[in-house]
C-alpha cells in the first residue's frame, strides 16, 4: 500500500486542546505523536508526506525509510508552509505524489483542524481529481467544537485566550465520500 499523509501545520494548529502526560499540548504535537505511531505500524506500506500551511510542499517523496518519515515529522513546526490552510492545494500535491505508481491500493489521508482559507483549488474539485486517478482519500477533523484555547505572548507573560477554529466537517465529509474513503474526527477523550 502506498499512503500519502497530508498534515496540517497552519496557525490554528497551535491550539492547546489536546493532552499528553496530562500536560496541554497543541494540536499539532497530538497529530505529531500519532502519527509517528501510525508510521511504525505500518511496516511493509511506503509513506509520504505532505505539509500545508497556506502552501502545500512535499516533505517526503513515498518511502520505506521509517527512520527518515519519524524524523521529518518530529521537526515540523507551526506555521512552516504558512498561517493559512490550503486543503484543496493538499490534496492536489498528495495526488501528485501517488498518480503514476503502480501499487495494490494508493491511500492519501488528510489531517486539518480547519477550512480551506486560501482561494483557488477547492477541496471538492481536488478529490474528484484523484478519484478519477483511483486514490482512496480518508479525512481526519482534529479538535472540538468549542473555542479552543491558545498562549498568547503579553508583555505581562503569557495569557490563555479562547478562539473558535471553524472545522469544516461538511467538507471533509464529503471529500472523504468523493474519494471513496470515511471521515474521522479526532477530540480529546
């Protein structure tokens, strides 16, 4: 199996509404550690990875290496491809990446805390693109629906401010029904 991972990594992945060792963490380092957890258990799979902002580049063409994915995603960063979130770019580059290989099943997963902020490519069109190109496409929503909270740097230390982040789970719905795959939401339990 050939898997794309596309990974959010906008601004409003910095909300602190996750826990790990009971200690509040970002969004970011939630989907960090399972996905690093997701890489080892797939031992025989190539993996690439994609990472948007409001920009989507490729961090990894697909590989084998385990050792080189854990270690790429380890040392992504809040707002490395831009404040924004470009879903539909996301996807067109992880289509990219798996179109002309030859492969028993060709995956790509997105995971987004958000909508798509940008103008051009929607999402829609991007998943009908990879539909016609027989890529199975599965959605991941990450946070809740109440305002979450983020550290805010004030010349009197740092503050927790509440902010909602509109998760467009309409959308990822049906990305995730264009692309043949299914929607998952991930909130802290």
């Amino acid at each position: 199996v050939d898997i794309v991972l596309c990974l959010d990594a906008s601004g409003s992945m910095q909300a602190l509404d996750f826990k790990l060792d009971d200690e509040p963490v970002s969004r970011l380092a939630a989907v960090q550690k399972v996905v690093l957890d997701f890489i080892e258990k797939r031992e025989l799979d190539r993996i690439g990875l994609v990472v948007f902002g409001t920009h989507a580049f490729t961090q990894a063409p697909l590989t084998s290496d385990k050792g080189l994915l854990v270690n790429l995603v380890k040392r992504m960063e809040i707002g490395m491809a831009g404040d924004k979130t470009a879903i539909g770019p996301a996807i067109a580059v992880g289509g990219k990446r798996l179109k002309d290989l030859e492969a028993k099943s060709k995956i790509l997963i997105l995971l987004t805390d958000g909508r798509q902020t940008v103008d051009g490519l929607t999402p829609a069109e991007a998943a009908e693109a990879l539909q016609a190109l027989d890529i199975k496409i599965y959605t991941i929503g990450v946070g809740g629906t109440e305002p979450a909270p983020f550290a805010v740097k004030t010349p009197f230390g740092t503050k927790i401010i509440r902010q909602r982040v509109d998760l467009d789970e309409e959308t990822l719905m049906k990305v995730a029904e264009i692309g043949g795959g299914q929607y998952f939401r991930a909130v802290e339990t």
